[in-house]
DNA sequence: TAGTGGTCTAGACCACTAA
DNA sequence: TAGTGGTCTAGACCACTAG
C-alpha cells in the first residue's frame, strides 16, 4: 500500500473517531511529522480525502471535516430502508453499475481483505413511489461471491442476488453516510436542484463469520 | 497563469494540430525540457490531460493522445443540430446547470480573453423526440453579456437567451467534439449501458466582431 | 535490460486569509 | 504580519512493460 493511502486511511479514520473535535486538522508539516512522512505525502492524502468530500480546504485558512461528513455505525439488518417505509410505498432499487475492482484501502481493512483482494462494487439508486432516493456503493469480497456479478444481472436486489451465491443472511458491519452537494449528473438522477443535497451511503455488509 | 496550465494548453494544442503524429508523446524529461519546467509541472499537465479524457497514460509504457480525441474546426451556423434533423423530428434542450466561473487557459486564449475574465458556463443535454442524444458545455464571456445566466431561466435554448441579451447573431467559431466511455451517472442520464461510447461537445461561439 | 511512468522526499517561494 | 495551503523545482528510487 502507497504511503499516502495509508495516510488517508488514518485521518478517515481519525475523522470517523471524531478525533478533530472542533473539525480543524493540524497543518501540513504537523501531520506530516506525526506520520512520519513528507508533507506532500500528506498533502495528496488530503487531496483524496476533499475529493471524496470528507474534507474541507481553504486556502490560507486550513483544513477541516467537511461540515456534512457524520459516520454511522450499526448492527442492524442491512435491509433497513424496506423497515423504515410503510406498507404503503413501493421501494425499488436499480442497479447503476457492477464492477470487479481491487479494494480501496479503508474499505479493505474493514473486510479484513488483503490490500490486493478484489471486490464487486455495486453503484445503485433507490426509488421510493417511482421517485429517486438516493445512489449508493456497496462493496462484496469477489473471492467470498464469486457469481455475484451474474447473479445480479436482472434481479436489482442485493438480497436475491446474494441469495443465489448460495448467501442468506448477511449483517451490516457499517455503514458511513454522506451528505454533499450533487453533481450536474447527480441532480440530474435525482431530479433535484444542484443546491439540494444528496445523501450518499455507503455500505459494507458482511457474513455472519 | 500557472505553468501547468500553460503546458496543459501548450500540449492541446499540439494535440489538435496533430504533432504527435504516432499518436506518442516525448517523455517526462523530453517534454519537461522543451518547455523549460521541471518534470513534475509536466506531469501535472499531463494528469490533468488525462482526467479530461485527451491523453491516455500507461505506466511503463508511455503517454498517447487519446483514440477517441478528435478537434473539429467549423465556421458554420452553431445551431447546426438543427439543421440537420428533418422535420419530423423533435429536438429539445434540457439545460443541467450555469455557472459563472473563471476562464479555463485553452478557452480563454480561444475567447481571447484575460486569464481573470469571467465566463458562463452552461452544461446542457440535448434530445431527439424525448431521447438524450449528447450532453455538452458553452462558454459564453460573462462581460459580454452580463444578464445571461438569469436570461436562460425557463429558457432551455442558448438563442433564445442571448436574443434576451441583445445579441441576434453570433457563429461557433470552434468546436472540440470527443467520444469517450460514459461515466455511470452519464449512461444513466443518456439511458445506454456503459460501453457504448457518449458524444462530449465544448462549444465557443463568437459575436460578430 | 532499457525506458517509461509513479512515488516520495526535500526545500524554496508564492498566494491567500485573518488578526 | 503570521500562518495556512498552493506551486514549483530537484533528485532519488520504485514499478511496470517491452524487447
């Protein structure tokens, strides 16, 4: 694993523990000193980190959590958008994308994978009475599933999908949900203005083991 | 300016004027020697290039100009979408957002406008009878026509506005048309799958002067 | 193995913001 | 002005690919 992802790694995590009470990270050569690398190692982890929206940079001011970056952590069933709906909306999924990429870093260390391990990364929206909710990534051990991809082709369920790789039950390990301002595209999957924010989850399920 | 930038034009333009014949770039060094920057500055141009979908990069291989970029030049009437279709077709333009932001590099020397100036920006999606053709982005200079971005409201045609705006006639004077493999969000929004390549066109129209 | 891009370090200086 | 992030340079070494 590259310096600078193992960097990101440890501020997610820092961020996640709400080590930054009052949202302010330590400067450039701070952080650097405390990893023990350069501060431009430092500085492309930051950059990562703004991209995927858990951090904040202001030019001559600092760095800080980005304001709508909260953390969840639960051990409930993973179905719990079907629980929180009455029995009178409908709730449909679709599935965006499937693919089989190597694991990021963060995501790696929670599935216990090797940093080199593949995953199927599922990218899908949510629609409650025909309406979108939300887009999501989920992310399955390829080496645990390994029809996964197939399997999903035409069900748009995860729960069925899995159900056919011969899975049953399956437990939410975690979950980090996002709030942040959609793309053009997004707003436009969404049909929302650009101001609005989007909610963007994120979901590690994992086997009972 | 900053000197990426000025070597992320610099190589765009010998892009669009066919330098590179084979389709290879010189290396690191090489460039970085030729336009007398260090070979990071380089590298930063070239990351950039990439990301925009103009040059693919493969390490330990080398760094090539897309297959799928290709300029256009033409002095036609910009709304040549038009004339193209025959009657018994339908075309629409959903505007997907405006913004006014500072000029792009290749844009502004294109515009012939200060690197400072101010442009609006509008990303728009085109269909034939209600089915999404191509999205695109146009740059318009924001002095020009200062009530521009509130003259598109519930306008969805760039003619239209501008009229509102008191400019009656203008030409494209320039027209960059790439194809490239759609994001998953663009699939969507354009309801094809991924593999099929999306038509991305950068318009700059001119008034008469 | 030679040549390419990728990562990391080191240090200088610039640009922006707030006190 | 002090402190922050942003850019650029310089050079070392690593990782990948092809001959």
């Amino acid at each position: 694993m590259k310096r600078w992802e193992l960097v990101r790694s440890a501020l997610l995590n820092d961020i996640d523990a709400g080590v930054f009470q009052d949202g302010r990270l330590p400067g450039d050569f701070v952080l650097a000193d405390r990893f023990g690398v350069n501060r431009h190692t430092v500085r492309n982890a930051i950059k990562a980190l703004e991209s995927e929206g858990a951090l904040r940079v202001q030019h001559g001011v600092g760095t800080f959590v980005a304001d709508d970056f909260v953390s969840h952590k639960l051990n409930s069933d993973p179905r719990f958008t079907y629980k929180l709906l009455g029995q009178n909306k409908s709730v449909k999924r679709e599935i965006l994308s499937i693919n089989e990429t190597s694991v990021e870093p963060d995501i790696a260390s929670h599935l216990n994978l090797a940093p080199s391990a593949l995953v199927t990364e599922v990218r899908s929206t949510s629609f409650i009475n025909d309406w979108p909710l939300a887009t999501g990534t989920s992310y399955y051990p390829a080496a645990r599933v390994p029809g996964l991809a197939t399997a999903f082709e035409g069900m748009n369920s995860p729960t069925a999908a899995l159900k056919r790789c011969g899975i049953a039950e399956y437990k939410r390990k975690w979950t980090r949900i996002t709030a942040r301002r959609p793309s053009p595209q997004e707003a436009h999957i969404l049909r929302i203005s650009s101001s609005s924010p989007v909610l963007f989850e994120t979901n590690v399920d994992v086997t009972p083991d």
